[in-house]
C-alpha cells in the first residue's frame, strides 16, 4: 500500500513543472524592468554632464543646454503634490479603516476606487477646467493639484489596508493601558503599519513623477525659470516628451537623459523613505 | 438563581469576609473600618449582604453584541488584594464579564451593557465616566502577548507612562523596579533596547504584565493570560500572580481549572452568560454546591 512509486513520481514531476513554470514566467515579468533600466541608463547616462543640471535649455535646433529647470521644476511639482494629496490620504485611510464600516466608509472606499481607475488626462482636463480656466494660465500650482488628485485614492487605501493589518492586539493593549484612542491610532497603529504606509506613498510619488498627461494642460511648460507657483513649470516627463519628439539629434541625447535622471529621482527618494522610516528596535 | 449561591453561602462568616485580614501594602490600603452592606443581587429577592473588601462589585450586570446578549445578569464581587477566577466554557460570557469591567468591552462595534459595575462604590458604567481613566486604574493582560512591536523592551514597560503623558522622575528606575516586579529583569536586563518581540512568548507576556503595572493599576484584569503559553511559561505567571496578590486586585479568567485551584482565592463559575455559583476556591472545587459546577468541574461537561 504504502509503495506507489508511480503515483509519487507523477507528483515529483507536476512538482517541477509547475515550479518551472513559476521561475518562466518570473523571468518574464523581470526582463521588461531589466530591459528598461538598461535602456534608460546606457542611453541616458552619456548625455549627463554638468550643463545638464545647471543650465536652461537652448533656444530650437542649438546643442548643448540643460534641463536645470525641468529638474527642479519636477522636484517643486512632486513636493506641492505630496503636500496636497498625502496628509488628505493618510487621514481619509485612517478614517476608513478605524472608522469606516457604516455606509459612508463604504461609499468613500469606492469612490476611492473609482478614482485610481480614472484616466490621468481626465484628471489633467478637470484640473484645467477648475483652476486654469479660472486663473486663465497655467501654474505649478494647478499641475500639482491634478497629481496630487491622482495619488489621493492610491495613498487612501494604502493606508487603510496597512493598518488594517495592524492586529487588533495592539489597539487593545494600547486601549488597556488607558491610552486614548486618538493616541492609540496615532502612536501605536499609525506608527506600527508606518513603513509600509511608507513604501505605498513611495509608489504613488513614483507614479506621479513620471505622469505627463496630466502636466500638459496644468503646469504646461516653460523654458525658462519660472519664479512663483503661479507660472507655467517645467517638469522632467513634459520635456522628455517634447525633447523626444523633435527632429534633433541633441535633443534626444537629453531626453534619455532626463529619463535617466527622472529614474534616479525616484529611486532615491525611495530609498530614503525607506531608511528613515525603518523599524529601529530589532 | 444564578446569584443566589454566593449569598447563600456565606453572607457573614464565609470567605468574603475572612479574606479582610489578608496583607495589603499600606500604600494601597483603601479598605474601610466597617463592613459596608452591599446588594449583590437583583431581580428577584432583594438580600442585602455585608462585603467588606470589594474593590469591584457587578450587578446585575447584562451585556452583549447587537441583539445577542451574552451577560445575563451577573452580580459578583471582586475582593481587595485577592485572586478572582472565573471559570466556565467556552462562550458563557468570562471574557465579556472581566471586560466590562474596564469597560473594554465597548471597544467592539455594536457592543453594549447594562447594569452597574461599582469600582470603589462608583459606578464605571454611569454616564460621565471616562473609560480611559477606569482603564488606568483597571489593567489588563490579554490571552496572546501582545508588546509594542515597533518598542524596544524598555519603551514597552514605559508606554503606558509616556502614551499617557505621565511623567517619570527615573525611566531607568522605572524600568528596572517594573521587570524585578514580574522576575524578568535578570534575563533581559543587557538587552533593553531590543524589540519585545524578541523574547519568548512567557516572556512576552510577562513584559505586557510589567507594561500595565507600571500604570500603577488597583485591578489587573487577566483574560487567560497562559492559555498561549508552554507548561514553565506559566508556572512563572503563576508565580507572578503569587506576588502581586499583596499588592493588586486580580480577576482572572482561565479554560485550566487547576490554575484557577492554584491561584485564586475565590472562583466563580459562569455557564451560559450567568453566574452559577461563586465562593472560595477551597469549597468550589471540593464541595460545589450546585450540580452544574460539580459536572463542570469534574469534567462531565464543557
């Protein structure tokens, strides 16, 4: 009875087909991310050089020039962004998941929903009707805005779902010590699901940083320093775009450029997010 | 009839009263001269019963979870400077009863309970209490260990402080006078700054005991504080409760009637959501006076 050695090795073999099948399709799923950072750094590294994060950009068709505006410009529209849209997301996540079983929480976590589902252009053009119609020209401020439209939902039901993973234990047990709830949320679940909340954030900066449609009708442009929030702005995708399109060589030297540097941008930020919201006691 | 067996037992001279002579600290001394008649009843027969030494008293106390009432009206003390246990199986409302009585048991949605819980002779369930002060004043460990994972071990001993705003002249002090208190100082005493959660799960959980004395409670609250723990683990809790009995009021619900045998003074025992009988842990265990507590106890049901 116990001696089946046919039915065993059937299952040794499904065993390391469907295990080959899993390291297939890894492979796969790596190669494009691979592909892309290579492509981006052999590419773009070469047309890095000081000029680049110091000077502004030549006028049409004259090499040589820089993207020290894009690159600040990107830097200023991923700030005002986050000011905007992560302290809103944070308290909405907290809301539902602490607070949100009744109907309105229900309601607010699909509408959340609904929003990461919806086209970053629509965004783009609701923000453009909003602010940029109104004001009559385009802004940092408006370009802000649209992104910061676009990570509300992911940085909201980040959070809500990382501290829903916060075991109810520790809401007790900070509870029962006579810690109020503000304090419980705030000191114990807020600071226990952190660098997850951390790494979701990173995400959604991440996607906003490399967003363009969005930008083309809020922050436009500009080739110049722009000296308030309330002027047109360069940013890093908006340039790539306009770099890559063109019909010169120099040009697109740049734009794989800024792609690199907009890479590095994001990996840095990332990186640091997580260094400083790390976990201290082992 | 739930509540008729304590009162029937020993209105006088059974343990309620014999138990005043026990040690307290005299720092925690809050207990008066005379006794003071209390009811402890409800419903049916109004019977006034003299309890000297209640820190805490329930009645006629109902609770539960949307329409489901899981507390059918319980009434029972809880003596100064002693060892309750509450025994019963699962589901007949122990949880739920040491719960309400740090009003913890409103931290479920949907939760509700009626009656009075008197907590030095002031009702916690009255309207303008503060549930966040009773649970200063009423800790409570619960069944898993459940230390601050993001706190080293001396964070979590002083959480409670620091959460609270309190403030302590000596943390270092502090620290050290908590884990000597819960005999966890020798083993962890070079390793302050790790996270709690490195330690084992006896230790844990004496950890999270030394966390809620160091609030300075009058009652701790204990929801089967062993129940996730390996045989040794909980001797050593065991012990713990030894020591803290001369200085705390201690209620706590245990599945191992043998621990309720070796740490409590007086056991009640709950079925269903009522209290079938309550006295002595001498006379529970060796002359139950119900039938119910005698087929529990001897392992015919639950």
């Amino acid at each position: 009875m116990i001696a089946s050695p046919y039915r065993y090795q059937l299952r040794n073999y499904t065993d390391r087909i469907v295990r080959g099948a899993c390291v297939v399709a890894l492979i796969l799923a790596i190669i494009p991310l691979g592909l892309v950072l290579y492509y981006v750094t052999a590419h773009g590294i070469g047309g890095i050089d000081l000029n680049f994060f110091t000077k502004l950009p030549t006028p049409v068709g004259e090499n040589g020039g820089g993207m020290a505006n894009a690159i600040s410009g990107t830097l200023e529209l991923v700030a005002l962004a986050s000011l905007f849209g992560i302290p809103p997301g944070i308290l909405a996540g907290i809301y539902l998941s602490e607070y949100g079983d009744k109907t309105f929480g229900r309601l607010v976590r699909f509408s959340a929903d609904v929003m990461s589902g919806i086209p970053s252009i629509t965004i783009g053009l609701f923000v453009y009707a909003l602010i940029v119609m109104r004001v009559k020209h385009f802004s940092a401020i408006a370009g802000a805005v649209a992104l910061a439209i676009i990570m509300l939902p992911t940085v909201t039901r980040t959070t809500e779902e990382l501290l829903r993973l916060v075991p109810d234990a520790l809401r007790e047990a900070a509870l029962g010590l006579g810690v109020p709830r503000y304090k419980t949320t705030l000191r114990i679940v807020l600071r226990t699901a952190l660098p997850g909340i951390a790494t979701g954030i990173m995400l959604a900066i991440a996607r906003v940083a490399g967003e363009t449609a969005p930008l083309l009708f809020t922050a436009f442009s500009n080739r110049f320093w722009s000296s308030s929030v309330n002027e047109p702005t360069a940013s890093l995708p908006v340039q790539i775009y306009t770099y890559a399109v063109s019909p010169y060589e120099d040009w697109h030297r740049q734009a794989w450029a800024a792609a690199f540097v907009l890479v590095a941008i994001v990996l840095i930020l990332n990186l640091s997010a997580r260094v400083l919201v790390r976990n201290k006691v082992r | 009839m739930t509540y008729e067996a304590p009162l029937r037992s020993n209105p006088s001279e059974g343990k309620i009263n014999l138990n005043v002579e026990r040690g307290a600290s005299p720092r925690r001394d809050v207990r008066r001269d005379s006794p003071r008649p209390m009811r402890v009843n409800s419903e049916a027969t109004e019977v006034q019963v003299h309890v000297t030494g209640a820190k805490m008293v329930a009645e006629d106390l109902h609770a539960g979870f949307g329409t489901a009432e899981i507390l059918k009206g319980i009434s029972l003390p809880v003596l100064d400077k002693q060892v309750t246990a509450i025994i019963g199986p699962s589901g007949c409302g122990k949880s739920t009863f040491i719960r309400c009585l740090n009003r913890m048991h409103e931290v479920v949605p949907k939760a509700w309970a009626k009656g009075r819980v008197l907590f030095d002779q002031q009702n916690i369930l009255g309207k303008g209490v503060d549930p966040v002060l009773v649970r200063r004043r009423v800790g409570m460990v619960f069944q898993k260990p459940n230390p601050f994972p993001t706190m080293s071990i001396r964070d979590n001993v002083l959480a409670g402080i620091r959460l609270n705003g309190m403030k302590t002249k000596q943390a270092d002090a502090e620290v050290e006078q908590r884990l000597r208190q819960v005999a966890l100082w020798d083993e962890v005493k070079d390793n302050l700054t790790r996270s709690g959660m490195s330690l084992s799960g006896g230790q844990q959980q004496r950890l999270c005991i030394a966390r809620s004395l160091a609030m300075e409670p009058d009652v701790i609250l204990m929801d089967e504080p062993c129940s996730a723990l390996d045989p040794i683990a909980t001797a050593r809790v065991e012990e713990l409760i030894h020591e803290l009995r001369s200085q705390y009021t201690i209620v706590i619900v245990t599945h191992n009637m043998q621990q309720a045998a070796r740490v409590a003074d007086t056991t009640a025992f709950f079925y269903m959501g009522t209290l079938v009988e309550y006295g002595d842990t001498d006379s529970i265990f060796t002359r139950p006076k119900e039938r119910k507590t005698e087929d529990y106890i001897t392992g015919r049901f639950g």
